[in-house]
C-alpha cells in the first residue's frame, strides 16, 4: 500500500551539503513522514518529521538549525536539506512514514531501504 524510496545519498566532505529524496508510491492519506539514520556500530535514531501538510515540524537537537525537512505533496516526494555537514553525520539515512509525527519520531510503520551519506574529514 504505501512504498518509500530514498535516494540523493553519496561521499561528502565537512561543511557540505546534500540534499536526498523519498518518494512515496500506494494509497495514503492523513500521515506524516520523517527521516532517521543509523550510523556504524550505533542504534538507529531520529532525524527530522513532518506532517503531509508540511505546517509541523520535529527535529533532532544535533541536527537543528542544518537539516531542513520539507515535502512536495504534488510530487509526492519528502526531502531533507543537509548542510554544514560533520562527521557524525555519515550514516544509512532512511525515509520513514506513519500515521502521525508522533509515531514517526518513535516507531514509525512505513520504511525505505536506506541510501547512505559519507562526510569525510
């Protein structure tokens, strides 16, 4: 019913920027969509929600104030901004999906298969 497919991942030096992509395929309606990532050796940890209305947002406190999370509803596509780039963000980063924030930041239903971000040194 609903496919989440990320993409936009890839080698990056510090203070760089990438932006990656989710689009979301199926029947769905009244959700919210976010990001996490889960770097080597480490648990996998919230980034950043929103609803599909784009008006609420959540953010992670290590990545506030470079990511940016946005969605396009026309073309049923979730972004996320990263900028001034650090080490500690190189992780798989996954696009996620619920029927609320709420239940994206904790334990969201709906995921994709990852795309990975490289920051060097």
């Amino acid at each position: 019913q609903v496919q989440l497919e990320e993409s936009g991942g890839g080698p990056v030096q510090v203070g760089g920027s990438l932006k990656l992509s989710c689009t979301v395929s199926g029947r769905f309606s009244d959700y919210a969509m976010g990001w996490w990532r889960q770097g080597s050796g480490s648990e996998r940890e919230f980034v950043a929600s929103l609803n599909w209305n784009g008006d609420d947002t959540e953010y992670a406190r290590s990545v506030k104030g470079r990511f940016t999370v946005s969605i396009d509803n026309a073309k049923n596509t979730l972004y996320l901004q990263m900028n001034k780039l650090k080490p500690e963000d190189t992780a798989v980063y996954y696009c996620a999906a619920d029927g609320s924030i709420g239940l994206v930041h904790s334990s969201p239903r709906y995921w994709g298969q990852g795309t990975h971000v490289a920051v060097s040194s």
